[in-house]
C-alpha cells in the first residue's frame, strides 16, 4: 500500500505467499525504481491477510523504507554577457538534477562596476524552481545610456530558502557590453591668416565615463612653419564632455598667396574611443587681395557664325589662373542655337584677359532674344571667387512675317479655304484671330466668320474654312476681305489680310419678247 513512496517508487504488488508445514519464514520479492530525483526517505507498506492455517491474528502488515541514493543537487545561477541595447539581462536560477520538491531561492542584485540606476535597475525577485524541474529565468532591466564606458558587471545573488540542495548561496555575474564606445575627431578649420589663432576642437562623438587623453602635434602641409607655430600639447576631453579645443598661432605675412594648409595629428594616450590616431586639417585663408575672375557676358548675331566671350582677372595675379569652361542651356539650346563647348581657359601670370569662342548655329526658325551661360570653375591659380558665369545672348534674325492668302473660288465651292501662313517656322505657336469682312460680296454670299487659327511651332501654314453661297442670280465676280490679329507667337507683323473673290456660275439670262 502507497505511503510516502509511491508507484513511480516500487511496483504494486499482490501475492500469495505459503509457508510450508514445519518452515517459519518464506521472502516475498518486490521491484524497487531507481530514479534521478533527490529525494527524502520514502516508505509504503506491505499488507497481508491469511486465507489458510492456523494462526491467532489475520492481518499483518510490514514497512518498507526506500533510501534515496541521489546527491544533493548544486543549485547555481548562470554568468550571462548582455547588449547595452537589449533592454533586459535574462538569467538562469537552475539546480543540477532535479529535486522532488519546491526549490525557494531569494534572488539580489549587487553592483560592481555596473551600477543602478545608470546601468542597470536594481532587482529583488524570488525564484522558484518547480518540483521535478530544473531551470527558471530571472529577468533584469538593463539601462542604454549614450556614455561611452568599459564592459561593466553586476552580480546576480541567490540564498535557498526552500528545497533541498548542497548549497544556499549561488551567484552569477551579468556582463553588459557598451554600446557607446565614443570615436574622436579633430576637427577641419579654415582660419584667415590675420586671426592670429585657430582654435581646432578635439571631441569625441558622445560623452564617456573616463577623461579621453590626447596628444597633439603639428604636421606641415603646403602651410609651413612660417605659416604657423609647430604646436605640441596635450588635450584632455574630461570625462562627461565632449569637446576642448586646441590653439594654434597663425603668422600674418604680407605675401599674396593661394589657401594653404598643414594637420593636427592626435593619439589617443588615455580613454575608451573607437580609434586612436584622429586628424583634423586647418586651412589659412590668404588676406592679400586676390584678384577676382570674370566671365564676360556678349550678345550675337545668329549670323556671327561665333562668340568670342572674355575670360578676366580684375587684377594681374603671379600665377597662372586656369578656368575650365562649359557651356549651359538657358532658352537657347545645343545643338540647334549653338554648339556646346568645354575648354580650359588659362591667363597666364602676369596677364588679365583670354578669350573663348564658342560656334552659334544660324538657323531658319523664328525665336525670342536666347540665351545661354558659359560657367567656369577655377581649377588652378589664386582667385577670390571659384565659379565665375557669363551669358551669351542671341539675337535671332528668322522673325517670320505673317499673310492670309488671296484666294479665287467659284460660287459652286460651297467653301473656300484661306490658307493663313508665316514666311518661316517658328519654335513657338502663332495664333491669329480671324474674322471676315464684307467688301463688294456680302453676307448673302458667304457666311460671316470668326475663328482662331493656329499654327503649330516648326509649321508654316493651317487653313481657314468659310462656307460659300451658291445663289440662282446672275452676277459679277465679287469679294469680300479675310482679316488676321496675331494674339501669340512671335512675327515681324500682326494685322495680316487677304482677299476672297467669289467668281459666278449663273449664265447671262436670256431676255424673250
């Protein structure tokens, strides 16, 4: 019969057991489970009833006691490596077999050089381990700063109040990696060789937990050291900061020069940052009067067949300025107003003025006044300005005339189409508007008409429609005028007109007596 142990302990049993006539004892056999569980002694009992003999009770009944031969388990609480970033440290509270009963342990945090609330919150939880298992997770809040700090620990304490194990007092510590290591720059500066110093800031992209120790030392560029003071020194970030910066002597000589400029090199001597070797570059800015280049503006003939555009320096200079040149479509456009053209252009010292001639394209379209820029950008010499421009304007010399044609129709047409044209095309629609008026023919002979006519860009003619009367009277050829105002485009005339002569087809009539 089940007591403490039960039948995942021993197999149920029943038996018939006899001892013989004359004998006292016989064994009765029942199999034992060995399992992996601790636990405390278990018992249960073996019952028996006497079915035949002579005997003066008929209910014994004996104990069995299962000794446990499974250790104590080792209860420990694992070492975890988190993220700045994972928002939460998971830590596992196990035992290393399991245990036939309810495992307590009361769980702590404790800082080391991880700290709450900077790093981490601060956590007092209790862990239970259910009977038969082996494994539960405490969790942890963990803290993303923006400061760049080493890997830093906190301990992850358990004491057992409940359960059965060889130990009480586990722990483990949870490593939490930065994700905030800062890097370090030194900045670029530009500086005018009259301001006497620069000051070149060292900083480090988001604040540490340490000072960030650099050392600083000047390298010559195309600035020399009578440019500048060679400057060695220490620059020290304070922890929590960002930013020092470094000052540097400037000469101001009385030389006209191009920009010049030299590095401030850095090693990082003391600190946690994601490089070591930083540099920064300081450009001195010339204050001597550089001269400034120019790009002519020039109107042309479309006839000219070229324009010649001036490339300037307002003021010699002792070095060869060179310009790269390219022309720009504004309204006038490549290839049908002017061939594109890129050139290198270069006064030479000394000088202020080349000249670059760029091909203009005589067409036969009617166009506005056009233009376009020819950029430059100052590849060598010494010049206030980088990016001179100048605009060459076309003068166009196609500007189309206008006419309505005269046209004959006989009074049988039933219409007449009056052809409306330009002399040329043009890059633009010409719209007309169009009305008749009555001359010797009247409006018992066509229809009065008010339309507007448009002429597409690059065509030269449309057609206006006007109905014609066909009467039974004989009559002489008559007409009447088809009249034009031009309302858009572009033509050396406006008013055009032409003439519509309407020539009969009712015979002479015959006179009888």
């Amino acid at each position: 019969t089940t007591g403490t142990a039960g039948t995942d302990d021993y197999t149920s049993t029943t038996v018939t057991a006899t001892i013989p006539a004359g004998q006292t004892t016989v064994n009765v056999d029942i199999p034992i489970t060995d399992d992996i569980l601790d636990e405390p002694n278990e018992d249960f009992t073996v019952d028996g009833t006497v079915t035949s003999g002579n005997t003066s009770n008929t209910d014994p009944s004996g104990t069995v006691t299962i000794t446990d031969n499974d250790g104590l388990p080792m209860v420990t609480i694992g070492d975890v490596t988190v993220d700045e970033t994972d928002g939460t440290a998971t830590i596992p509270v196990s035992i290393d077999t399991p245990s036939s009963v309810d495992t307590v342990v009361s769980i702590t945090t404790t800082n080391v050089d991880a700290t709450n609330p900077d790093d981490y919150t601060t956590t007092t939880v209790t862990a239970t381990i259910p009977a038969g298992q082996t494994t539960v997770n405490v969790t942890v809040p963990i803290i993303d700063d923006v400061i760049g700090e080493d890997t830093e620990t906190f301990t992850v304490d358990g004491t057992v109040t409940s359960g059965n194990t060889s130990n009480t007092d586990p722990s483990g510590t949870v490593t939490i990696n930065d994700n905030d290591t800062p890097s370090i720059v030194i900045g670029d500066v530009t500086v005018d060789e009259g301001a006497g110093t620069v000051s070149v800031p060292v900083s480090i992209s988001n604040p540490s937990d340490e000072d960030t120790v650099v050392s600083i030392t000047t390298t010559t560029g195309t600035a020399g050291t009578d440019d500048y003071t060679s400057t060695t020194v220490t620059a020290t970030i304070p922890a929590g900061q960002t930013t020092v910066n470094v000052d540097i002597p400037i000469t101001d000589d009385i030389l006209d020069e191009p920009n010049e400029d030299f590095t401030v090199d850095g090693t990082v001597t003391s600190g946690n940052t994601s490089n070591t070797d930083p540099s920064g570059t300081v450009t001195i800015t010339d204050n001597d009067g550089l001269p400034m280049v120019t790009i002519g503006d020039v109107t042309v003939d479309e006839t000219d067949g070229t324009a010649t555009i001036p490339v300037s320096i307002d003021t010699p200079s002792s070095v060869d300025t060179v310009v790269s040149i390219t022309t720009t479509n504004v309204d006038a456009t490549n290839p049908d107003d002017y061939t594109t053209t890129t050139v290198t252009a270069t006064i030479p010292a000394g000088q202020t003025t080349v000249n670059v001639t760029v091909p203009i394209i005589d067409d036969i379209i009617g166009e506005d006044t056009e233009t376009f820029t020819v950029d430059g950008t100052v590849t060598s010499g010494n010049t206030s300005n980088t990016d001179p421009s100048g605009t060459v304007t076309i003068n166009d010399n196609d500007t189309p005339s206008i006419v309505i044609g005269d046209v004959t129709v006989d009074e049988g047409a039933g219409t007449v189409s009056v052809p409306v044209s330009i002399s040329n095309p043009s890059d633009e629609d010409t719209v007309v508007s169009i009305t008749t008026t009555t001359g010797t023919a009247g409006t018992d002979d066509y229809t009065s008409t008010t339309v507007t006519a448009t002429i597409p860009a690059g065509q030269t003619t449309v057609n206006v429609d006007i109905p014609i009367t066909d009467d039974i009277l004989d009559e002489p050829n008559e007409d009447f005028t088809v009249d034009g105002t031009v309302t858009s485009g572009n033509t050396s005339n406006t008013d055009p007109s032409g003439t519509v002569t309407i020539t009969d087809n009712d015979g002479l009539p015959m006179v009888t007596i």
